[in-house]
C-alpha cells in the first residue's frame, strides 16, 4: 500500500470541486485516454512483472481499461484530489487486486525500481517540472517497463492566443509542457522514447462557454502571470464570438508519449 500524500497545490480544490461534472463532460480527455490505451495494447503482454500504477485516475477514463486489460495485476490508482479518487473508486468498484490512493505524483512513494508501469493521462502539465516528475517515475520502473503518457502541449488554443493578440490582450492560459524539452529530458542511455502529437479541436457556441467548460472541468485556474480584468475578458469574448460567427473552434495540441527503460 502506498503512503498518502496530499499534493500542496492550489489548484487542488477545483478538481475537487469538479469530480461530479468531469466525468460526463470532459469530452477531449475521454478522448485522449481511449487513445492513450489503444497506444498501450502493443505492449501489454511483454511488461515486466509487478504493479501498474496510474498518476492522476481522475473519475476513471483510464483505470476502467487498465483493469480490463490487466485482470491479474496489482493495479494502483492514484490521484492528488479526494474527490476524484473516491468518484473513481465508485466508477471501477472493488476488486481484491486494486488500491485507490490520494497521492500527489511529484512525491514518489518508492525509491527503487517497483513498477512494471506508470501511466499518465491529462496530469504532467499541472506537475511544477514535468520533465523531472516523470523521469523520476521512469527510475522507479523496473528494467523492460514503461511509463505511458498523454498531456495537452504548448501549441494548444492558437486561436484563443490569435484574439487576445489583435486586442493587445496578454495570452492568459496556463503554460504547458514543451513536446521537444520532454522528449530531450527523457531520453538517456536507459531509454527508448517514442512520441506522437496531434490536434484535436471542441466547438462551442460562445467564447465564455469554453471558458466556463475550463472552470467546470478543474483547468480554468490561471497559475502564473497577469489576470485579466473583467472588462479584458470581456472584450476578448465579445471578439471571440464576433469572429467566430456562432461557431467557437478550440483546438487541443495533445501529446503521447512512451517511454521503455531498456533492459540492463
């Protein structure tokens, strides 16, 4: 059983708060984890032994094929928000072969090689230094293991980034992590990195639907920078909605990302 560690964040709250509405409307991260594990089936039968552990289960996307695919194995799932863990506890339900844990993922639990797997799917982008966190997590897989991610990269909402630009607004989304810097980061003599991205874009009927979408899903807490004032928000939605003629694109830069630690 891991240790519990609750992630000192504050962001932490709002996935708390948003566990009852992520589930049914989270639409682009149902998405990407049904990718994320169409990308794991090639590996399933060649991991190593011993536990799977996913860093940030959400309400489930993920963990619900996990234990389709994995029957026989010690699956752990973790998250930083309680609430999410608990909705995903009630999602999966009980099993003598699954453990739920609120684990904060910048805080490895272990510190040697312990897991034939690390999976992650919409979580690295809020750890303070992605890169690090899941290079760490690569050290305590064991040797033939994988770590399996997806998280939204930098080039995500080019066109929220467009109107705030002609408005003389500053670009106000939270940075994200950079394809390039994790790919170089993660890559060293013990391991094999393979990487894919693509777009994938959200139709809203209004700027401030997507905006309240970010909110109600736990991401619309800006981290870092200058706030908007209300009138700026309003502005850029009022712009927003102008220019996209009652048709609102968001698109979505995704990445997914594989990493095998060679065997020794």
């Amino acid at each position: 059983m891991i240790k519990s560690a609750v992630m000192n964040n504050k962001s932490l709250n709002y996935f708390d708060d948003a566990a009852g509405y992520y589930h049914k409307n989270a639409a682009v991260q149902k998405e990407v984890a049904d990718r994320l594990i169409a990308s794991l089936k090639p590996w399933q039968d060649i991991l190593p032994p011993g536990p799977i552990i996913e860093l940030g289960c959400g309400t489930g996307f993920v963990s619900k094929a996990i234990q389709q695919l994995f029957e026989q194995r010690e699956l752990i799932f973790t998250d930083s928000a309680p609430n999410m863990v608990e909705t995903c506890r009630r999602n999966i339900g009980k099993s003598r072969n699954i453990s739920f844990e609120t684990l904060d993922a910048e805080q490895i639990p272990v510190d040697k090689p312990t897991y034939a797997m690390s999976i992650s799917s919409f979580s690295a982008q809020w750890f303070s230094d992605p890169a690090y966190t899941l290079g760490q997590w690569i050290e305590v897989t064991k040797a033939g293991g994988l770590l399996l991610a997806a998280f939204p990269g930098n080039e995500c909402f080019p066109e929220w980034k467009r109107h705030a630009e002609a408005l003389g607004l500053p670009f106000t989304a939270n940075p994200l992590p950079d394809t390039e810097e994790m790919v170089v980061k993660l890559s060293s003599g013990s391991t094999q990195v393979d990487y894919y991205e693509d777009t994938i874009t959200q139709q809203f009927k209004r700027a401030g639907d997507f905006f309240r979408h970010l909110k109600k899903i736990g991401a619309g807490r800006q981290l870092h920078g200058r706030h908007l004032t209300a009138k700026e928000m309003r502005l850029l939605i009022d712009y927003w909605n102008e220019q996209a003629n009652g048709k609102v694109t968001v698109s979505w830069h995704v990445v997914f990302l594989a990493v095998k630690k060679n065997m020794v």
